[in-house]
C-alpha cells in the first residue's frame, strides 16, 4: 500500500508544524477533523528495526564506548520517531521505558494541565496565562512554571496525566511524566508512585506527549495554534537547538529541556522543510558532560535522519 505523503502547506504564523496534520487527500480538513477520521499506531507497537539500526550504527561511531556504558547502566535513554507519515510512526529508541530525572522538561506536563484546564474553562487563555506559559517553555522560567502549576493544581495535574484520555503517567509503560514538586523550591507532594522521582520521565513518553499533539489529540483544534506557538521558537539556544541549527540553520524546532545538576534531557519535534519530513526526537541522560553530549546526539540523529530521507527519494 502505497504511503499517503505530507504536503507543506503554510496556514498560519504556526504553520511549520501544521504541515504535520495536513494531508494531501482533504488537506482542507482541521486537525480536530483529522484526528476523528484517521487512526494512529501505538509508538510501543511500531519499533522500525532497520530505523533503529541506521540511529543506532550512527550513534555508536560517534559515542564509542560511552554509548554503551550510559546506555547499559540505564544513565541515559532516547526515542526518535519519524513522523513524515503520521499514520505510519517509525520508532527507534534505546531503554525507551526506563524512567529518569526530567527536570524541567517535565514542564511539558503542567503545559497539558494548563490546556486541559483551559478546554474545560476553569483557566481564561489571556495575555498574562498566554505570557506565563511561553515564558515557562521558552526560557524554562521556574517562577512560570510554578505559577502556572498553581492555577492547575498539582493533584489535578497527576489525574490528567494518569486519565484514560492521555495516559501519560501509566504503570503498565513503567510511568511517564511525572510533576511531584513545583519548581519554586517548595516542599515535595509526592514523588512518583514506581521510581520515587519527583520530576520524571521516560523517553517514550515524552515522545506519546508529542505524537499526541501532531496529530490532534492533545489540544483541541480550538487551541492547537496557541499549543504549538508557546512550544516554537526556543529562548535557550543549547543541547537540540545547539546540535540541530549547525547543520540545519533553518529547522523548524518546537521543544523543551531540562537540567539539574548531572541530569540532562531534551525533547522536540524537528521539522526539515527543505527536505519535507519531521521525526520526534527526546534523551535523557546523567552524565557531567550532559548537555554537550545532547548536542551531538541530535547532530547525528538530524544527519542520520537527512540521508535517510535523501535515500529514500
């Protein structure tokens, strides 16, 4: 069956990731509309081997031994997804479900909570939350992000994370994203319920947390340009944005990190317009050399994923 291809089509300031839900059969169609009609693959159940064994036979040669250490002692882990067929996800990952310290990636959440909360009208989308939550995405602000967890709650924010409807904190995939603590500096309201991590994650998903909202599952369509404006433009130009921009200057990069002492992580979605595909890309790893060596992660994943694409034409 031959693959539906992605047509990039400009709609709005936000458009670079609308071209993600935009197909060239009723390329009319809203992401709302999109996501009611089509159906989408579980990520766990759509592992590509000869995907992951291109990433991963790039990223040993980089990495060399550390590769294996970090990996093997479960410092570090990774999933990358390649959407340029949104119903048709390649993944590769590496301890995909192990569940590390997120930091303020895990900002990522209350950003979910806020639009849930929002959806259900009990947050007004205004210039002060609108400013507030960029503020917290954008440039990582703690005083942002604990703000913004205040007006969700932060118990509220554990049963959205946990609800039938996003599942991304979920026992049966080892966890997922966790907020037990705003970021304020405050005393701790509970550390997650299987890794005892107050600001968690696990690779996979962080990857489902971004796979839901390319295709029109996380926000509403009512929502979905404010969502993808608040994640766009990054103010911290480090680990991804460092690794990316060197070889690829005009990507399109909706992200968000984190950092606390040896813990590193990023996550995103990169979108090549030249070349027309996106992919996912998220890591996590502890190590003191952290941040560079997420830069370089996401310069051979972004190269590999270039002459995979180029191959393939």
């Amino acid at each position: 069956m031959k693959r539906k291809k992605f047509k990039l089509l400009r709609l709005t300031s936000a458009a670079p990731l609308i071209v993600l839900l935009v197909l060239s059969i009723g390329a009319q169609d809203s992401p709302a509309e999109k996501s009611q009609a089509l159906t989408y693959p579980s990520l766990w159940e759509s592992v590509d081997q000869n995907f992951h064994q291109a990433l991963e036979t790039a990223l040993k040669k980089e990495f060399r031994g550390e590769y294996k250490n970090a990996f093997e002692n479960k410092k570090a882990a990774f999933v990358v997804v390649d959407i340029t067929d949104l119903q048709h996800p390649r993944v590769a990952g590496v301890n995909p479900d192990v569940m590390l310290y997120a930091a303020s990636m895990a900002k990522i959440a209350i950003l979910l909570g806020a639009f849930d909360k929002i959806e259900r009208g009990e947050i007004p989308l205004n210039d002060e939350i609108r400013a507030e939550l960029t503020s917290m995405v954008r440039k990582s602000s703690n005083k942002d992000a604990t703000s913004a967890l205040n007006r969700v709650g932060i118990e509220n924010l554990a049963e959205i994370l946990q609800s039938e409807k996003y599942r991304l904190d979920d026992p049966e995939h080892n966890g997922g994203l966790w907020v037990g603590r705003d970021y304020s500096g405050g005393p701790l309201w509970k550390k997650d319920p299987l890794h005892n991590i107050s600001h968690g994650a696990t690779a996979m998903q962080v990857a489902q947390f971004y796979y839901l909202a390319v295709t029109g599952r996380l926000v509403t369509e009512q929502y979905f340009t404010d969502f993808i404006e608040i994640m766009s433009k990054p103010g911290i130009q480090h680990k991804f944005v460092k690794g990316i921009k060197k070889s690829q200057p005009d990507a399109e990069i909706y992200r968000k990190s984190g950092t606390w002492k040896e813990f590193h992580a990023d996550s995103g979605v990169i979108v090549d317009k030249t070349n027309g595909y996106q992919y996912i890309i998220v890591a996590l790893v502890e190590h003191p050399n952290g941040a560079d060596n997420l830069a370089c992660f996401a310069a051979v994943v972004d190269e590999t994923m270039d002459s995979i694409h180029k191959a393939s034409k």
